[in-house]
C-alpha cells in the first residue's frame, strides 16, 4: 500500500495529469471572470483547495499545485535520478520545487492593501483590498484603544465568538458580503439593538468590482444579562459607530478591512500632481513622504514607477483625494510578498538544469551519430 | 542524507498546507483614536458655536462642516457619510410658508418623484420631538434617480416654520438618517 502510494505521488503521470487539470483552471477561471470578476474568481479556482461545480467537488488551484509540489519532491526520492547522466535533471526539477515553494509562499503569506495619507499626517496602517474583520474596540482606557479582532472566516452563521477580553458573547446569525441598509417601515424590531432597531440590513448580488461590495454582518450580544444583550448589525463604511456600554467599558464595534500595523511610519509632506496642459488627465503623481523608523524620518520620493520598498513591503503611488478645499491626500497601494523573487531565481535554476542536461547529453548525441 | 531531506520537505509541506498568516482572532492594543463617539452622546457639542443670531441651538456632530449656503440660509453644512457629502441647509420662513404639502411636492419634484395629494401626506412622513415641538420627517427617495435623494424636517413654531433639509444620493440618505433624526431632534432656542 504505502509503496503503491509512493509510486502515484511520484509517477509523471500525476504531474502531466495536474498540468493538464491547470490548463482546464486557468481556461475557467479566465472565462468566468467575466460573470463573478476578478477577485471572485481568482478565490472559486485558484486560492481555493476545493470547488464545487453544482453539487460535484472538484479540486482547486492550490490542491493541484500541492500535489505537483509532492510529485517532484517525490520523484526526488527515485534510486534511478541520482546519476551523474541526469544532474541536469535534478537541478531542473529542483527548480520547479523552487518555483511551486515560491507560490506557495506568495499564496501563504502574501498581502496587498491601500495606506491612505493626509498632507501632514502620518500612518502606520495597511487596509487590506479585500479581507473583511470584525472589531471590537475597548475605548474606555483614557491612553490606548484594546482591539479585538475576529477574522472572517469565523463569520460562519452560529458560530460563537468568545475572548477574554470582552465581557460578553458574540453569536455570528448572517453575513453578507455585500448588502446595503433600508429604512425598517412596518417592521417589527423587537429584540434588535442600535442601527437594526431602525434599519433592515439587505443582501445585494456580489459585485464583479469587488472594492464596490459593501459586506455587512449581523450578531446577537449575550452574557451582559442587560438590557445591551439583542440583535446587532454592521455594514462596512458606516459613518456612525456602533457602541455597546457595558459595566464601565464603552466598546466601538466596527466591520473593516483588515488592519496590518507596520513597525514603521509614512509621513506625507507633501502630494504633488502634474496634469497634461489644457486637460484633466493626470500626467504623473509624486508623493513626498518621510519614512519614520525609530523616530528617525527619512525622505523619500514615490512616484509613479519608483515605489519604495522597504522591510519587504513595496509602496506604490496608486491614486489621490482631493477634497474641494484643496486638501490633498495620497493612496499608496502596500504589497508585501514574501514569494516575488522564487521566479526570477527558479527560472535561473531550471535554465542552468537545462544547460547541463544538454551538456551532459551531448557526449552521447555525438556517438549516436557517428554509428 | 535521504531520511534527512524526506523529513525536512515533509516539514515544509505541513507547514504549507498547514499555516496562513490569516489568523483569526487577534488582540493588540492602538494609541487612542477618535470614533466620532461624540456623535452619541446626549450633551450639546458646540453649542456655543452652533448659536445662530436666530437663538437656535443644535446639538452638531462633530464631522459636520458649516459651509456657505444662499443667503436665505440661516446655516449650512457638509455632512459626510461613506461614499461622498450631502448638503444641509436650515432655512425660517413665517407662517406656513405656503403650506405643508406644497413644500413637499416641490422637494418630491427635485429628485423626480411624483406629487401626492394631501390625504397621503400624513403617511409618507413620521414625527419626531425636538426641545421646540414636534416636527415631520419626508424621505424622498427615486429608485431611478439614486444620486439625488432628500430627507426634510418641518419644524413648525407659530410664528415661523423651519425647515432643515439634506441633499445627498440615495445610499447617503439611508446611511445619515439616524444621525439627521438626532440632530433634528436637538433643535432649540
């Protein structure tokens, strides 16, 4: 059994099979995005283990490119490889190890969000594109906020949310990952707290542009044996924060973005914007910043093809605000990927395995000929 | 050598198919940040400011602006909400200023809606107290014309009637209702 297992982990065929199963992904994917978008689709095929097609699973983008990763690390194992004759061999499949550990790498650990900064004003924080939080935020102590943070993927209806530092329960009841709020006419409320208790929270079919949905959550509060204990609701972007006073701690809950705090600060001095004579298209954007690193400021220009990169993270000048007093604020777009060089180098690995399985090949390609 | 690089790629693997930087509960504290919790509470905020050569008083949220308006504004203001500004005017006129329902068909007719008669008028508005008396909220909203919505309060005193009227889209509306309603409610002399 346990040889048989070995022997289809390392057969090529697996590998031929899960390149051909990719190429079946990628055609899908590309298609698809047309209907669901971008962002939706990369999630169903691609950063998926499973997907299902109607009711039949089938395997996602990461569960193939595990496999092909056990594949070659298996072949790696087979007596008849570790020859002088197919070195080239090797190095190539050690590359194409290199290459799947580098995507995963990217799929694992890699971020990319937005760091909005006011001129003369300074940030700290990464707002991821796409992943949703839910915060509760004690702002009780006069010299910190404690933050709370639940990750989306508990967002799952009856889940309950629990954590020491909070005085009462959470029990997830829906999410939504795009809604919008109407006015609660003729309805009855009984039971339902803050917004809720004027507002129904309505699900909307999910944008292709995923920066347009609006995800929304709804949540009973228990354990405060109060009259706070009821049925909450929270809509991204709301402009009016939802609060909860229990005992002597106030808490902010908050549906975000998910919050990266760097061990670094950006300082915006100064936004400029060239336009192209006699239009409003923009020619090129600059921002000024002071990079602040131990209290120590250093300045540094971002432009449109000069990002700044800096403790593996890379900034980019991706837009700007401009309110109509004037006021100019820049939005950097933060990317932090631990996987971006893994191509570059395993494409230089797989090219020198090439070399030498050529080179080593051709002592035989000559003797070939001359018989 | 062998055992020794099986063990150290099953490691690796496990690592990958295991770990994601995602995790799901987090606790860490932040220096102190404003919430806009003065939005909430009961107490006047600026209510020296907020005083108008009127003698009215309002309780103002905080990330209210006082914009300039027309000149028959007796205020005006930029109130912000997720995607934009609405506009905010608070205008006197004596009397009835021609009658309820003609007001409200002409702010009906700004965001295309249709006129309703008089026997509807009392069904498309509700009522909230404000330390001056009570006064009737419309919320016009054209599905069809989602970028220009309206939500009006007709504050009646005798002698005048005031009007406080917001102008934003429609998801802006939704959203500052609440907070139009309170401040609504706040209005004194």
């Amino acid at each position: 059994m346990k040889k048989q297992l070995i022997k289809l982990l390392s057969s090529p065929k697996l590998f031929v099979y899960s390149l051909v199963w990719l190429m079946i992904l990628v055609t899908v994917g590309t298609v698809s995005q047309k209907d669901i978008g971008l962002y939706a689709s990369q999630q169903k095929y691609f950063s998926s283990y499973f997907f299902t097609f109607g009711f039949v699973p089938f395997p996602g983008g990461r569960i193939v490119l595990a496999l092909m990763l056990i594949n070659l690390i298996s072949m790696m194992f087979k007596q008849n490889l570790w020859k002088m004759k197919k070195l080239g061999v090797i190095v190539v499949h050690l590359g194409g190890i290199m290459l799947l550990v580098g995507a995963g790498l990217t799929a694992m650990f890699s971020s990319e969000g937005s760091m909005v900064i006011e001129e003369g004003s300074k940030s700290n924080t990464v707002d991821d594109y796409h992943i949703t939080e839910l915060a509760i935020i004690n702002v009780s102590n006069p010299n910190y906020d404690q933050y709370t943070i639940f990750g989306k993927p508990l967002f799952s209806s009856g889940n309950n949310l629990m954590h020491e530092n909070l005085e009462f329960d959470i029990t997830i009841l829906d999410y939504m990952d795009n809604a919008t709020l109407e006015t609660a006419e003729g309805t009855s409320k009984v039971g339902f707290k803050g917004m809720l208790s004027n507002f129904n929270l309505v699900e909307l079919d999910r944008d292709k542009d995923d920066m347009k949905n609006k995800p929304a959550i709804i949540f009973q509060v228990s354990g405060t044996f109060s009259d706070t204990d009821g049925i909450y609701g929270l809509i991204f972007g709301q402009s009016v924060p939802a609060t909860l006073t229990i005992n002597s701690n106030q808490y902010v809950m908050a549906l975000q973005k998910k919050k990266t705090y760097l061990p670094f600060a950006i300082e915006l001095e100064d936004f400029k914007k060239v336009m192209h004579p006699g239009t409003e298209v923009a020619k090129s954007y600059s921002s000024k910043i002071n990079l602040i690193e131990n209290n120590i400021p250093r300045p540094v220009l971002i432009e449109m093809n000069k990002p700044l990169r800096h403790q593996g993270y890379t900034f980019y000048q991706a837009s700007f605000i401009e309110s109509p007093n004037g006021e100019e604020t820049t939005v950097l777009a933060a990317v932090n990927n631990y996987g971006r060089l893994f191509p570059y180098i395993s494409s230089i690995v797989m090219s020198i395995g090439l070399l030498l399985h050529m080179l080593v090949s051709m002592p035989n390609l000559f003797k070939k000929k001359k018989s | 050598m062998i055992v020794l690089i099986k063990y150290n790629v099953l490691f690796l693997i496990i690592i990958f198919i295991s770990c994601d930087n995602n995790k799901h509960i987090q606790s860490y504290r932040t220096p102190k940040k404003d919430f806009g919790l003065s939005l909430q509470r009961s107490e006047p905020l600026n209510k020296e400011n907020s005083k108008i050569t009127t003698n009215l008083t309002w309780d103002l949220p905080k990330n209210w602006v006082p914009s300039s308006g027309h000149s028959m504004r007796l205020a005006s203001f930029d109130v912000p909400f997720s995607n934009g500004v609405g506009d905010l005017s608070i205008v006197s006129l004596s009397g009835s200023s021609g009658g309820l329902l003609a007001n409200v068909n002409r702010w009906r007719g700004q965001v295309d809606l249709n006129p309703i008669s008089e026997s509807d008028i009392l069904t498309v508005s509700t009522v909230g107290e404000s330390k001056m008396g009570a006064f009737r909220i419309f919320r016009m909203i054209n599905d069809s014309n989602t970028q220009n919505a309206i939500i009006a309060a007709v504050l009646p005193t005798g002698e005048k009637t005031f009007f406080i009227k917001l102008t934003a889209s429609k998801d802006g509306i939704i959203e500052l209702q609440t907070v139009f309603e309170k401040f609504c409610s706040s209005i004194g002399n």
